[in-house]
C-alpha cells in the first residue's frame, strides 16, 4: 500500500494522498473524452466547424482522425482499468504533442491551439501527481519494481 504523508516536498513517492492523484487521474480522462467525442464525430461526418478548423478532408485530417480516435480509446479504457503507469503513458505522448503544436500549426492563435495548450497544462499536473504518487513511473519500469500497484 503507498504511505501517505501528510507532508510536501519531502522526496518523490508522497503526497499528501493518493486519493488526489486519482481523482486527477479521472479528470484528464473525462477531459479527454469529453473534448474527443465532439471533434471525432464533427471529423468523421465532416461537420462544417470542423472543415474551418481542420480543414476539408485529407489525408493528413484522416490521420489526425485515427490518433484522436486512439487518444479517446485509451482513455475510456483507462477510465475502467485506471493503471496510472498507463495513464502517465498516454498523457506523456499527449503532452508533447500538444506542446508542439503552435510549431507544427505556425500560429498560437488556432482554436486548437489553444485548447491543446490548456489541456496538456492540466495533464501535466496529473504526470506531476502520478510522479509524486509512484516516484518516477519510467525508472520503477526499468528496475522491474512496481511501487505504485496498490496506488490504484
């Protein structure tokens, strides 16, 4: 069972208690399923917000379907088999994507842009929490130790 502590900033491994790390966890997910189910069926009946947003259909939007639909996948799965070394995972490769958007898009002013942008700061709270919970998930992974297991 992870020890709780009701002290911050000791070392990594604690926090004042799961139980918020959980209740993070749940949040990002719902965030992303509730921002995906929208997009994915705007992009899929190619809704006319969607051609001012993404453009008329491509290739390239087909793509941009397929990760948005593997992102919403995860994470309803996540939501019913909270592993958060999986969830640290997917909001990892989330985070950096969306952090490189205003580069990849060539503005800061796109709508998604900037939702990518608020999304990924929420997200990085629920990787520093996750951190703080289970230590560094990669490392633990690596050393063949499981900290978190009964984190969940």
């Amino acid at each position: 069972m992870v020890k709780r502590d009701d002290t911050i900033g000791k070392k990594p491994g604690k926090i004042l208690r799961p139980g918020v790390m959980q209740k993070f966890i749940a949040v990002s997910l719902l965030v992303n399923i509730a921002v995906l189910l929208p997009v994915c069926a705007g992009l899929v009946t190619n809704a006319e917000w969607t051609q001012a947003v993404f453009g008329g259909v491509t290739p390239a939007r087909g793509i941009l379907l397929a990760v948005y639909l593997s992102i919403l996948m995860g994470s309803v799965l996540l939501i019913v088999f909270r592993g958060p070394r999986a969830v640290a995972a997917l909001l990892l490769v989330q985070v950096i994507y969306k952090l490189t958007t205003p580069f990849t898009v060539g503005t800061w002013q796109n709508p998604v842009v900037i939702s990518n942008l608020g999304i990924a700061a929420f997200h990085i709270v629920t990787l520093f929490l996750i951190w703080r919970v289970l230590g560094n998930p990669l490392v633990d992974l690596e050393q063949g130790r499981d900290s978190g297991k009964n984190a969940q």
